[in-house]
C-alpha cells in the first residue's frame, strides 16, 4: 500500500493511496424503495464487471442487497445512500478505505453524480455518446486500479449553477437515448428542450405513397413513444427536464407581421420580422404574456424556462423612436419581465432565465422569478458555467464552392 502527501489549502494531509481490487468480493448496499439508488447500483456493478472481465477473472458482477442487514466489517462493501432531498441539491461525498466505499448524495441525482464521479476517478471517460475509454491496466496487478483521489466532496445548490444539456432544435431523435446517456455519465443534471420541438419530437416526413390519415397516425405514435421514452429515461436517472433556448421570438409569431407591423423591429427606418420583435409597443407586450400563458399551461410539470433571443442576433434590438430612449439590455428586460408577470400567474414556482452579458446593465427592474445567463451555449466560457449543448456531436458538413456560391431561394420560418 502506497502513500503519499496531499496539499489541501494551506494544511498538508498525509493520505494513503489505496487500490481498487476488483478481484474481492463485493457487495453493495443500498437502501429500500429507491429505484434511483437501484439504478446507479446497477450501472456500477456493470462497470466493475467491465474491469474484472479485463484482468481475466471469472467472477460474478457485485450483488446488490437491498434493506437495512448489518454487513460484516471485514468484508468488502460498498454503500450507497440518498439523503433524498430536492433535485436541486445535487452535491454528493464518496471515500474509499481498505474494504469499504461510501457513496452519499444530497439527492437521488446527486447519488448518481456521486457513482459517475467515483467511476471517473478510477480513469472511465465518455468523450461522446456511445464511446467509453476504461482506466489504464497495472501491468503487474491488473486486477487493482489507482483512484485519482481517495476522497471527493462536491456541494452544488440552486438552479443558477446547475450542469445543463441544450439539445439544438435539428438534433435528431434517433440518437436521444444515447446523449442522456452520455450526460448521465458526465454528470449533467437538466436536459433542454427547445419550445420549437413539438411533444419532444421533430417530426419526419413519410413517404408520399402513404395515405395522409396513415401518415398523421406515424407521427403521433413517434412522438408518443420517443417523448415516453426521454421521460421515462430521465426519470430513472433522477434528471430534470427544462424547456427553452433561443425561443423569445416564439412568443411573438412571424405571421403577425402581416396584421401589426407595429410589433416588429424596426431596422434602417423599416419594420421587418427578421430576428426578435419591438418590446416596447403595448401589442408586443399583450401577445407575449398570452402566448407564455398557454405554453406554461401546456407544460404544467415545467418549473424552469430559458427564453433568449434568436441566435446570432442577441443583440439586434429594435431602433425604433420608442425603443432608442432604451438599451439593448433593457429593451430585453422589458420583453422576459412580460414572459415572467404570465409565468407568476401560472406557476408560482416556475422560473425563466434570460441572456444578458455580465458588463450589461440596465435600469429597468427585473421580475423576481428571473435569473440572468451570461453565456450561452456554444461560447467561450459557457460550460465553466454548467451550458452544454448537442451541437457539440454535430460534425461539420462539407459543402462545394459552387454550393456555397448559390444563393437561397426559400427562407424557413420557426414553427407556429
């Protein structure tokens, strides 16, 4: 047995660096009727699996025991325990000693970053959805790994500084199971979904043959399934389901500019419906709070909402008379407090986070149920911040010179 001295702040700490030996015997613990606590137990069985069966050993997996037995001391245990409290407390403690491992999380989610962190620790890494490196083999003891530390204590609480997944409005369904996947094993927390993508699903086309009642029964039976199945998923994992991203402008349809032109922005002494909308015009205002209404009200298990504006034009506000006595940020404060005043009638609790950059500042006064996001997902600095987003997997298409030079012919406006 190795040891070494650690520094930890200002104090020096003699500690042991203690092997895993996954060739003992070992058995984990969890408490009854918590099937969060059976579901990550699951996963680390399999994963000490995984490393047993590299060293050549025929042994069974870890077996789970569920209740409240007293285990012999002398025997390898593992012991897994949930404070159960609310999912926002996702800070977790895990530390090893000879024959023991402790896992404790605040929460149910914070359990299951707890498991992930102590499986990274020993050397697991899940670069993208469906890929897995294992930790290196110790030539001369293969069946013993390293941990990276012996001990880890993570406190995380509150919304503000949760580890988010934004998944982009063209992401494809088909690989959603293996992105939660992914995000369970990174220990991210909250998954988010755009408000464009109807029932949790972008719907695909079917073949033209198809009589249009056969093709309109595909599609709600995918989205029934692929939506019960993102849910049913995120409910193993204990992970919180957020809606939003850049959807302001959804409050504010496109197909209006041919009724009110007036609630549009105004660009160059003309009024265009082409990125965000006037926040100032009393009409613009009416229609936000009604549109968020019945959004809100559609998802009623929805406590967090991100509305931003369109992407790539965070910052293209309107110029009109009105608006110009106004800043940029302001005149985005005046749109997300309208969004806020009909999410406080509908739900209390709920809370909407809005996009302004940390230097940006404003006189207008913020609604109590909102909550600022410096930097948005995709940008520098953003995952020190808890934002990831699916665009990460997305590989860069390669287009011809000649593609590239034609011009477009159709512009696609967001859905309704």
């Amino acid at each position: 047995m190795d040891s070494v001295i650690r520094k930890r702040g200002d104090d020096l700490h003699w500690m042991k660096l203690l092997h895993f030996d996954v060739s003992k015997e070992w058995v984990i613990h969890i408490p009854i009727g918590m099937p969060v606590v059976k579901k990550s137990a699951e996963d680390l069985s399999h994963y000490m699996k995984l490393l047993s069966n590299r060293a050549g050993l025929s042994i069974k997996p870890p077996r789970i025991q569920a209740g409240d037995t007293v285990p012999d001391q002398r025997a390898p245990r593992i012991f897994l325990l949930s404070e159960g409290n609310s999912q926002e407390q996702t800070g977790f403690f895990w530390h090893i000693e000879q024959n023991r491992i402790e896992i404790f999380g605040e929460s149910d989610r914070g359990l299951c970053n707890g498991v992930f962190d102590f499986l990274t620790a020993l050397g697991f890494r899940w670069p993208e959805p469906d890929q897995e490196i294992l930790p290196p083999v110790n030539r001369l003891k293969p069946q013993e790994y390293l941990p990276q530390e012996t001990y880890r204590y993570h406190h995380a609480e509150g919304h503000t500084i949760r580890r988010r997944l934004l998944f982009a409005r063209n992401h494809p369904s088909a690989t959603w199971k293996s992105v939660i996947l992914w995000a369970v094993r990174n220990q991210i927390d909250t998954l988010v979904f755009s408000l464009y993508v109807r029932r949790l699903l972008k719907e695909k086309r079917q073949p033209e043959t198809a009589h249009p009642l056969v093709q309109l029964g595909h599609k709600i039976a995918r989205c029934y399934h692929s939506g019960k199945e993102v849910f049913d998923l995120a409910e193993k994992y204990a992970l919180a389901i957020e809606r939003g991203g850049w959807d302001l402008s959804l409050l504010v349809p496109r197909g209006y500019f041919w009724f009110n032109r007036e609630i549009f922005r105004m660009d160059s002494g003309k009024r265009n419906n082409q990125n965000n909308f006037c926040p100032t015009s009393p009409d613009t205002l009416n229609l936000i709070r009604r549109k968020a209404e019945k959004i809100f009200r559609a998802c009623p298990n929805t406590l967090v909402y991100h509305l931003w504006p369109d992407q790539g034009y965070e910052r293209a506000w309107c110029s009109c008379p009105t608006c110009r006595a106004f800043t940029l940020e302001e005149q985005g404060r005046i749109a997300v407090n309208a969004a806020a005043d009909a999410l406080a009638r509908i739900n209390p609790k709920g809370r909407i986070s809005f996009y302004e950059r940390s230097s940006g500042r404003g006189d207008i006064v913020l609604r109590p149920n909102l909550f600022k996001v410096s930097h948005l997902p995709g940008e520098v600095g953003a995952e020190t911040e808890g934002w990831f987003s699916t665009t990460r997997f997305t590989k860069p298409t390669v287009t011809s010179r000649l593609q590239r030079l034609k011009p477009r012919t159709k512009t696609l406006r967001p859905w309704p």
